[in-house]
C-alpha cells in the first residue's frame, strides 16, 4: 500500500487528486494546488488502481 499504486496519485508531479486543491500561498501568490506525496508514502484513503477501474 504506497502512492506509487494509487489510484488517485499522479506521478508526473508526485501528486495526491484524491480531493480537489487545496489553497496554498506561494510568497505573496495565493494558489491552489494538489498536494505533493512521496511514491512510498501512503494514508487512509489509499485505492489500488485496478480496484477503481473495475468499480
Ligand atoms: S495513498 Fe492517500 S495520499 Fe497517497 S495518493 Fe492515495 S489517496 Fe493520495
């Protein structure tokens, strides 16, 4: 169970989409992003990807 098998991590840019971005500020720039996950991290939310494509 890592990101790296997700079904909702994005690994161009090593991010989670489970949820829609999140507000973040970026020096005086407000923006909204996805957040960044390491490929061996993983949390509770976690789907294998073959389960979503069968659902
Ligand atoms: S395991 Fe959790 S943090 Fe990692 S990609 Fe999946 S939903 Fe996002």
């Amino acid at each position: 169970m890592k990101c790296e098998t997700c079904a909702f991590y994005q690994a161009e840019k090593s991010q989670c989409r489970r949820n829609a971005p999140v507000p973040m500020t970026q020096g005086n720039a407000a923006t909204a992003q996805w957040p960044t996950v390491a490929a061996d991290d993983w949390c509770g939310e976690y789907q294998a990807k073959d389960a979503t494509k069968a659902a």
